[in-house]
C-alpha cells in the first residue's frame, strides 16, 4: 500500500468509536462457561453405548446371539450332502494345495 493508503488507515482507525467493556463481562463469561458440558474422554464401550443409543439401534449383544442362534439352527437342520465317490469328476477341496508343476 502506499504512504497516503497507510495514513489514511491509521486516521480511520484512530478515528473510530470505541466501546470499553461492561463492569460484568468476565462474570458473565464465568456462568456461559459453566452451563456448556466439557469434553470428556470416553471408554470404547461408552462410545459404542452412545452410538446405539443415537441411532436408535438394538443392543449389540442381542444382534450377535440371535444370529449365532440362527446359525446353529440352520446349521442343524441343514443336511450334509456328500458326494459319492463313484463320480470321476469330483475335485477335493484341497486339491488346491498340490502343484503339478516340477520344481524349478
């Protein structure tokens, strides 16, 4: 900026009205900072707790119990179809594991 710009400046700042603080700013300051909750650290479990609370989720150990109570019940009614050995089509499942190839 140039001289005249910065003069003019400062005379305009100088210039302006200034209001001094009210006797009772830093008691109200003191009461607003009292009524605002401050940070604080949290477990895991009551971050998870607050999570499902939001959202309005059920209960996590009631989620993982029915579904492990749904699997051990399909699993039970679910009949095991094994394969005959008369195909010669049949693969194992660990025929994976054994390489045809020659060592290098």
């Amino acid at each position: 900026m140039s001289d005249t710009q910065d003069r003019k400046l400062d005379a305009m700042l100088r210039s302006r009205r200034f209001e001094p603080a009210s006797p009772d700013l830093a008691a109200r300051i003191a009461l607003q900072v009292r009524s605002v909750p401050q940070n604080q650290t949290i477990t895991p479990t009551q971050w998870m707790k607050r999570l499902f609370s939001e959202f309005h989720l059920p209960r996590p150990v009631y989620v993982f119990a029915c579904i492990l109570i749904f699997g051990f019940v399909v699993g039970f009614n679910s009949q095991l179809d094994t394969p005959t050995t008369d195909d010669g089509d049949t693969i194992d499942v660990q025929s994976f594991l054994y390489a045809d190839e020659d060592p290098l």
